[in-house]
C-alpha cells in the first residue's frame, strides 16, 4: 500500500459514533480521528490495538488525522474503505 504521507502511530482508546475513533500518539497527545469504515469492525476496534493515521489533507475536513490501518496480532488490516 503506498501513502501520499508518512502514516502516524498512535493507539486506539476508543472508536465510537461509528466514524470517530480517539488516538494516543506516541508522544501522549489524544486527538480524535475519522473512521471511514462505518461497519462494526468486530476485533479491529480493540482498546489498546497499535492504529496508523494519516494527516487530513483536505482544507475542508472536520477532523485533522485519518484512520488507514490497525495492527492484529501482528498483522496489518486496512480499515479506510
């Protein structure tokens, strides 16, 4: 998968209203992010999973990061639909 932009690590606190998702980056900075996956995501929005963003190109958006991937018991899974 190739990204405009280097993606971000963070960990995932909590996603909820489907498509907002609070992150902690690695440097303790919390920030909310826009899911675009609007589907349950059943083992994907654990507490704790390792998440990678991307910085919000569009002048537009509400929200400044984008949800791209989730780390599964070492293993990546693209969640932007």
């Amino acid at each position: 998968m190739k990204f405009d932009m280097p993606l971000t690590r963070g960990k995932l606190i909590k996603r909820y209203k489907r498509f907002l998702a609070d992150v902690e980056l690695e440097n303790g900075k919390v920030i909310v992010a826009h899911c675009a996956n609007s589907g349950s995501m059943m083992g994907l929005k654990d507490e704790g999973n390792t998440v990678w963003l991307s910085p919000n190109q569009n002048p537009k958006a509400k929200l400044d990061w984008r949800w791209e991937l989730v780390e599964v018991e070492g293993h990546l899974a693209g969640i932007n639909t």
